[in-house]
C-alpha cells in the first residue's frame, strides 16, 4: 500500500474540523476577554467578526480543497501557487514548532484539568499525565484514520452537547439577566487588541481539516460539506456560549472567574453534579481536541517527505494500517520535548496565531493565484460570492494580526515578531536543503 486510505466520511470529517477547533479555549478564554474587554457588546462584536472572518476562510479553502483534494492541505495549495520555498517554510514550521506546540500545550491543560477535578496537587504530575495522553493518542491514530476519527466522533459528541447543555441551561433554567449584555465599561485599545488574540485563537484549527483530504471519502463532494457545516456548528456555538456566560453574569464577575467558567455556570443552575460533569466534557472536549491534531496535522510532513522537500522517511506509509506513522511519530516526538521545556503558555498562544495566520493569509490568497494559474482545472466547489468573501477573510486577518502585534509589542511581548522571523528563517533554509539534495 502507497497511498492513504480513503476512509473519512462526512460525520467523521465535521467531528473532525469541530474537534479540533473547540478545544479548551472557549472555555477558559472568556474570563480573559472579559477582563481585557469590559463591554458585551464590543466582545460579542468581536466574537461575531471573527466567526464571519473565518467562515470566509473556510469557504475559500472548500474551493481549493475541491481542486487539490490530496493529504496536506494548506501545504498543497501554497506549493501549487507559490513553489517549493513557500510551501517548505510553511511545513517546517507546521511540523517542527507551531504543531507540536499546540499539541504539547493542549496535553498540559488537559492533565491540569484531570488533577484539579481529582484534587489532586499538580505539581510534576502534569507532565507525566500529559505525555501518557500523547502517546496514548499517537499510538491510536497510526491503527488507522477510522481509528482517530472514531475518538475525534465520540469526543465531539460530547463537547457539542456540553456548550449545547450551558447555552439551553443558561437561559432556561439561569437566573440570569439581558440587562448584562447592554452593561459594560469603556474598552482600552491595548487591551482589545489582546483581546483579540483570544478569540482568533479560540477559532484557530479549523483549516487543519483540510489536511486529511486524502483520507476522505470522494473528497470533492465531501469536504465542502464537512468545512461549512462545521464552521456553522462552531461559529454558533461560540456565539451561544458567550451569550449565555454574560446572561448569567455582569462582565465585571465574569472576568473573575479563575476556574473553567462552564464550571460556574453549571454549578450555578444544575448544582455540584452539572459543574463536575462540565468538567468531564471539558476535559473530554480538550482530549478531543488533542487527538484531531495527533490525526491531521502529521499529514504535513508526510506530504513534504513524499514531495522530496524534507526526509524520504516521513513520506513512508505503514503497510497494514496506512497511515503515515513515521511522520506521526515525529511531531509527537517533538511535542514530548515541548511538555517538557513548555514555560510561558500565553506567550507561545500568540506566537501560534500570528504565524499560523500569517500562513493562512497566503494560504486563502493562493485562490487569487490558483484562478489564473490553474484556471481549467475541475472546481466540484465554488467559492460563493468571489473575489469579496476570500477578500474579507485577507483584510479582516491584516487588521486582527496587526492589532494583536501592536498590543502585545505595547506589554512588551515580542513572541510574535520572533515567529514571524523563524519563519522567514525557513526560506534560506529551503536553500540550503536543495544545494545538499543537488550535491548528494
């Protein structure tokens, strides 16, 4: 076997897209925003523009996932509008430092949230818990795609049902107030710009399910399908779930919250049984979260080895269960080292969205390129309303990066300008890998 198997249907691939999107953020982010935004509407706002924002995006990446339905995706189409360079910059670091990262960052919280619910003390236990997890989980996803895909359905079955649970609870059965939404104070541009970071991260992951395009069934009918329905089921649920938070409570309280603020909700309107089991599908919806990511993103590097653009090896396949094992084991490889030196886990968030972002700039701008360059070539989907809906996605994600750059240069954090340097570091390092390739 020299190919992957097509074995991702349509539940398996929206369980996919939604599973790797709603991880924990939508569930500890909203106190955060809450203090660096202290006016509903302005985060509702922001809520709402960046969903828009990012649906755009998806529906430009169905078209070019239609065109290019081949393992990697967003890592495909820059190769095919802009060349190896770029597509080798945006790998590299997919590979070795953006995806591993958010692998070993979604594992720690995940462990803290099991030893909180336990009561146990934290302390070194994280990293014994949240190195198991990766491995547990890595072991699982080079069975097979079904296999991953399998954990990433029942997993988020039970997150949709949770945010569904606190969005229904909060406003029929909360003591809550509208008069909460229409309150708040004035908003200080450092700290939207921050806030901004939040949101765009909370909504980061969903092009990662444009990575596993050849492991689905008939793909250009499918992954339109899978990318609008989950976009619309993840936009919705994160508008529903910050409504129902500010129902419940003032935004001032709503930015003390320490603990999982879905804790307190439930708490507040089923008793201590419905904020443990909140907690359970936190914690559920986070090990979800980290499985999709164990499951897509390796496809990159599988893909870049099979292109000749990094080592042979990553682009092998295993022979009974075809799955990409060699390149699986690598990005958890370097997310076990990542458990291990994890140090500033906000910094490293905003570091994660300005380069992943930036590279989704380019990625959704290759339509523009595609349109000409491959003008004739089968398009099963269109993108509605071309060239405004991908021209919205490009200038909205100029403003939200340029904004998130200029708050956090203000708190003098510069963790985003250093990678957006490793990146441009990648091209003379695609250099270098071609001169050796040409003298070996």
């Amino acid at each position: 076997m020299t190919e992957l198997r097509r074995v991702i249907g349509l539940f398996g691939g929206v369980a996919l897209i939604v599973g790797i999107t709603i991880g924990s953020g939508i569930f500890r982010t909203p106190p955060t925003i809450a203090g660096l935004v202290p006016n509903p509407l302005v985060i509702m706002g922001l809520w709402t523009a960046f969903g828009l924002i990012s649906i755009c995006g998806a529906l430009t990446v169905a078209e070019l996932t239609s065109m290019l339905p081949q393992a990697g995706g967003v890592y495909v189409f820059l190769r095919q509008a802009y060349g190896d360079a770029a597509a080798f910059v945006f790998g590299w670091l997919y590979v070795l430092i953006t995806t591993p990262t958010t692998v070993a960052a979604l594992a720690v919280v995940f462990a803290e949230f099991l030893l909180n619910l336990l009561g146990l003390p934290v302390g070194g236990k994280v990293q014994a818990i949240a190195i198991g997890s990766i491995i547990i989980l890595t072991a699982a996803n080079v069975l097979g795609a079904r296999v991953g895909a399998a954990v990433s359905g029942v997993t988020t079955i039970v997150k949709v049902t949770a945010l569904a649970a606190i969005i229904l609870g909060a406003f029929l059965l909360g003591q809550g107030s509208f008069a909460n939404i229409t309150a708040g104070g004035a908003v200080q541009g450092s700290g939207l710009a921050r806030a901004v970071a939040a949101v765009i991260w909370t909504y980061d992951g969903w092009v990662a399910v444009s990575m596993i395009a050849g492991e689905v069934v008939a793909p250009e009918r499918l992954m339109k399908r899978i990318i609008i329905i989950g976009m619309l089921t993840i936009v919705t649920l994160y508008i529903g779930a910050n409504l129902a938070y500010l129902y419940v409570m003032p935004v001032g309280v709503m930015a003390q919250q320490k603990e999982a603020i879905a804790r307190t909700v439930m708490t507040a309107i089923a008793g201590p049984a419905g904020g443990t089991l909140i907690m359970l599908a936190i914690m559920t919806s986070i090990f979800g979260a980290l499985n999709g990511n164990l499951l897509a993103k390796p496809r990159v590097a599988y893909a870049m080895g099979r292109d000749g653009l990094t080592f042979a090896f990553l682009g092998k396949i295993h022979p009974r269960w075809s799955t990409p094992w060699p390149a699986q084991l690598i990005v958890s490889v370097v997310a076990i080292i990542m458990v291990l030196a994890l140090q500033d886990y906000d910094s490293l968030i905003t570091y994660f969205v300005v380069v992943e972002w930036a590279a989704l700039i380019f990625a959704v701008g290759a339509v523009f390129v595609l349109r000409t360059k491959m003008a004739d070539a089968p398009r099963p989907f269109r993108t509605p309303a071309y060239p405004w809906v991908p021209a919205f996605f490009l200038v909205g994600t100029v403003i939200g990066l340029s904004a998130i750059v200029w708050g956090q240069i203000q708190v003098g954090n510069y963790s985003p300008i250093y990678g957006l340097a490793i990146a441009a570091a990648g091209f003379p390092v695609h250099h270098l890998w071609t001169r050796l390739k040409r003298v070996s």
